[in-house]
C-alpha cells in the first residue's frame, strides 16, 4: 500500500508470473476492469454494462456542454466543434464488435504482468456518431501528412512516463477504415466508462484503437510517437524488441457455456442428451466468418451459421450436441473467409496480446453430480 | 480446464490463500463479476454499468412477456402477477446504496476463496418498482408464517449443492425493511445482469438479500433452509460454525483516489499543494451517516458532508487537503449516528464478510515523479 516512487519514475520490473498464480496488481485491475458475461453472448447486441471495459488510468468526467473537439495542429483550417455542432452532423448507426488486444493473456504461459483477461474481453454494441474521414478532410491536413494523432483526456503513468492516453492512424488507415466519432451507445448518450461525451470507434481493430474521451486530432509530418503507439501494443518476441503494431482482430469464437455452472470453479454440470451450444465468431477488418467447428473431444463438426449481425459484429452459431455422459472439453474453432483460423494452442506475445486460442470450457455430463 | 466432479458432487476443500498471491479461481471470478470505478464516487447515481456486479450463477435469459411473480405454497389467497400487472402498480422511485457482503474479502489475511473484492464492491442506483408489502399482505400469508423465501430463476452449484438461488425475510424483517419489487435501474428497464424483468431491492441490506430474477415468493411456516441463506451469508469465526446470519451494511466510506494513476500498481501521483479529496460514505438500516474523517498519516481531520443521495443512499464528502511532498497513506472512516465507525484494521471473518476496513490508498507527493 506504501506508495514507492520507482513506479512512477522508471519502468517496474516484469516478474516471472508462474501458471496459475496471479499478483496482487493482476487482481486490482481485474476487480477494476470489466470482462463481459459469456452468457451474454445469447444478445445480439451485449447488453449495455455488459460490454467489457479496460481503463488504462482514470474515467475522466468531462462535462459534454464544455466539450470540444479540436483539429489542431497540421492542419490548413484547423477548427473545433462542440457535442451540439457534432449531433447535428449526419448520423449513423453501426453495430461493432469490439476487443481487447489483451484478452486471452492469461492463457499465455509466462504471462506479461497486466490485466490477466481470460477469454472475456469482447462484446458487440450499437455506436452512434458521425463519419470522422469528412471532418478530418474538411480541416485540410497539410501536405506530407504523415499520421493522425487522437489525444484523449484520461492521464497517468505507464512504467514510469506521465502521458494522455493517445493512438495514430495513418491517411491511408483513415481513409479505408470505416472511424466512426461516436457519442451514442445502444440508443443512450456514451456512458463516462464507455467516453462520453465522444470518442472514436475503429471497426474491425482491437479495442485500443477505439479512443475514448477524445479531445482533440493533429496532423502530424512524421509518425507518432505516443507512449500507447509505440511502446505498448506491439507484438514482440521479447520485451526490449520494436515489434511490430497490434491492429486488426484475429479471428475468433466463443460458445456459451452450456449446462449449470459451479459458482467458484465455473466449470459446467450438463445432464446426457440432446444440448444446443451457441456462441459468436468474429475476425478483424470485416473479414467475414466462414465457418465455425464444434469439439467435444478430438473430432472437428461444423456448427450453423446465422446471418452477421453487422459487418464489423459478430456472427452467431449454433450445434446440436449429443452430451454422452463423463468429462468434457468442448471446444470451438472460427475460421474467416480468408482462411485465417483460430490456433489450437497459444501464439506466444511478450505482453499478452492476440491471444485467440480456441477456448476450452470444461463439462461434467451425468444424471446426478 | 479438465472437469471434476468432486466439483459438483463434494465441497471443494478450502486452500490457505497467501497474502498477494491468488489462484486461477479467484481471477477468473475477478474477471466474470464487476467492481465500481472507484473514480465514478463523484457521480451521485453510479453510472449504469458501472455499478458493482456479483452474479454466482448464470445471467438467466427471461422473456418479460412471459414472466409471473408466483405468490405460491402458504398463503390463503395466492396468486400470480404478470410484469404489465407489476408495471400497474404504485410506482415508486429511490435511491439506493448496495454493497456486496464479500466487499474487502481481500483484504483479510488469510482470506477464503471466493470473489476477491478489494473496496470497490458499491454502487448507487435509482431503483423503480412498486412496494412490495402489500402485495405480500393481498396474498394473505396462513397464520403461523414464520418466513418468506424469495426464489429467482438462477440456479447452480455451490460446494456440492445444486439450487436455484434462493433467500429469505421474516415477517418482522419484512415488515420493518422498505422492500421494493423493482423492474426498473436508473429510469430504464432493468439490465439482464441487474435482474431482468424483477428482482427485490432490500435497502440498508448487503446485496445478496435484493434477490435478482425473481420469479416466486413462498411463506414457510419454518424457517426457510435454502442454501445461500443457510450454508453462506453467515458471519462465523471458522468455516464449521453455525454463524450468525450477514444482514445490514457496516458504515463504510471510501474516497476518490486523487491525481494521476499508474496503470498497473493503481498507486497515485499528486503534485503538491491544496487537493480536494471527494468521496461517500454510508452504513446500514437507513442509519445516516455522523462524520467522515480524512488523515494522511496518524491525525485524523473531519471531512464536510454533503446531503445525502436518500434515506437509503450514500452521503458525499469533501475534504481540502495540503498535499505535502512525501509519500503519503490516505485514509478516510465514517462513523454514523449510532456511533459505528470504521475500524482501522480488518475484523476477520471466515468467508469474507462485512469488512468495514478504513480504505488506503498509496500516493507520492512530488513537483515531478
């Protein structure tokens, strides 16, 4: 509890983090962070407070009426609009599954000292806002733009730098990414978690992309060095490494873990018989699925697919499962339209990220337990 | 990952938890329920989706077109009311501050296995809903009701046991304690993990009395024996003890950690000079709050308190302090009218509950880290 001042002065030092032992820093952030409810993923749309949550520092509480949106630096007609300037401008709604580049990292064997997401870290919302590509033409970025930088009200510390949480896009990233400057979620104003009053949407990235409590866009002549760029989300063989940038979402899929739960264990009781399993697939940059299997053990079958709920949100899928009586693993395997699968085992990252190993949930099929 | 049955069928032995380390468990209940951002104190009304969530089972999908609230077994007049019948009723609206009962079960040493809540297990919402004692009174309880047992419609297993959750109030209880039947949070419909379509509010209670998915109310002629109110929600000096049974809230308050986070040790930087701290503070039965004091190290200093949120809901407080350079520990402890107050260490129980413990939060005081 003592606070000690190498935290905020140089990086802390990564420990090993053995299987199965988690720190008291890994179970703070977890307790402060939100996965969502796998049983949730029966909505189309994850319920509103469902929807998963990483918050690097703190929600910022921002009053929308004082709130502006800056085009500032790099540009030949920088400008500013208000929340009442941006709800005037065209308006449309997408549905977009969202995750974080972090979900998985607890299955990753050693793990970076993080938040240790399990397979939780996703969920679909309806986001409302307005195309950000007009208004970013419409400030005329001078020539020989090089990245657009997206600066963001929240503030701390990351081993030991003092930064505003911010990210980049490229022209070329902006221009064929559908960025959506969002100030609705499901019908309702943003919520102060979600980044209210504003923030972007990047479909088909991983959730860091997506910044929340957006405060201003500059146009910068070299690429960005922002500390959330350049010396996080990365992927990277070894920690000291340059990497290369997390972006689009790997393919993956959840099923709904069938049966009854045991509340501390949450592995599942199913009686035998007919079970239906259903769950979501999804992959990065509206790549669409193609198709999902089924395992209860070593042998693959393909589940049924219904229609995508959008173009960058998930696809439902449904088998029939015989549940014969004993222990279970069942498993389920997404695969996209380019080919890309999930892995059967986890590609190792220094610090946690792209995990999208198939996920396992564990079944005990019997007339009593 | 592998299923077990002793899971379901035995109760799983206790480990002795050590002091910062945690199992697999413990992080994935972590991951799965949800603590407040301990950051949206500064709202009166937790914002939607930021108010804790402790779900043992599974989130029940409930169609409210089809749900009934059975007034069943006991009564001399029973009968069954549709959600349109509920949203007919007399409508009332309040606030209400809810606690977990495992709130601060990490803090204890050694602590039990379950969800390990740091302080962060406390949120304020705006319930409505109707009054739930007439309706009780209209079905006509049979003389000699010694209890009411409220069933809802999640059901799972716990050290063995397979139940559908389940709790109970006596007549007395009932009588006394201003139960809502409630079907809307913050003046929209209830949210499938807050509940959805009905559960109870029993305000001044810990959570785990305002059952959610609620779908039948029985009155017993003995005491009700189901499992969570029975073999859990108890307070006990060691696991075998009977226990005497968790009810009201402990006076508790917390603050709003100030200045800047770091990400993963959560400790905070703050540069010096003049800092307002801001926080609430509440306890149990209605019983409003006396005082809040506020210490950065062995003297304690008395915080103003704002009005409170309700007769059931958090009261605000503030307190300016000079932040000098150093590192400091900042604790606040409410005590309310009946002269309960915090307690500077943790009272230790069994299975975690009702730890009232001052909070304590790490910051270093410099012009630059």
């Amino acid at each position: 509890m003592s606070p000690a001042r190498s935290v905020f002065s140089n990086p802390p030092k990564k420990p090993a983090l053995e299987d199965g032992i988690y720190t008291e820093e890994e179970v703070r952030l977890a307790n402060r962070n939100s996965g969502s409810l796998l049983e949730t993923l029966n909505h189309d749309i994850t319920p509103t407070g469902a929807h998963y949550l990483l918050i690097h520092f703190d929600v910022p509480n921002i009053d929308p009426s004082l709130h502006n949106l800056e085009f500032g630096d790099g540009f030949d007609s920088p400008y500013s609009l208000s929340m009442e300037d941006i709800r005037s401008l065209p308006r449309i709604t997408m549905p977009v599954t969202l995750e974080c580049a972090g979900n998985g990292r607890s299955r990753l064997s050693p793990r970076s000292l993080s938040m240790p997401w399990g397979v939780e870290a996703v969920g679909t919302s309806e986001w409302t806002g307005t195309p950000l590509l007009p208004l970013v033409e419409r400030a005329a970025p001078k020539p020989g733009t090089a990245d657009f930088a997206f600066t963001a009200a929240d503030r701390g510390f990351d081993k030991g730098m003092e930064h505003n949480f911010g990210r980049s896009l490229t022209p070329k990233e902006l221009s064929e990414l559908q960025v959506l400057l969002a100030y609705e979620m499901n019908g309702q104003p943003l919520l102060p978690q979600h980044g209210a009053p504003l923030r972007i949407i990047v479909p088909g990235w991983y959730g860091m992309a997506s910044v929340k409590w957006l405060t201003r866009i500059d146009a910068l002549q070299t690429r960005y060095q922002g500390f959330q760029q350049i010396q996080t989300y990365r992927y990277r063989n070894h920690p000291d490494e340059t990497g290369t940038p997390v972006s689009e979402i790997r393919v993956k899929s959840l099923m709904v873990p069938p049966g009854l739960p045991d509340w501390i264990s949450r592995l599942r009781f199913v009686r035998p018989g007919k079970t239906a399993i259903t769950g979501r697939a999804w992959s990065g940059g509206g790549v669409p699925i193609r198709k999902v299997e089924f395992s209860d053990g070593d042998h693959w079958r393909e589940a049924v697919l219904s229609r995508p709920v959008g173009h960058y949100a998930w696809t439902g899928w449904s088998f029939d499962w015989f549940a014969e009586p004993g222990e279970h693993v069942l498993r389920c395997r997404a695969t996209d339209v380019k080919g890309n699968t999930q892995p059967l085992h986890s590609r190792w990252d220094a610090s946690g990220f792209g995990n999208n190993m198939v996920q396992e949930v564990g079944v005990l099929v019997a007339e009593d337990p």
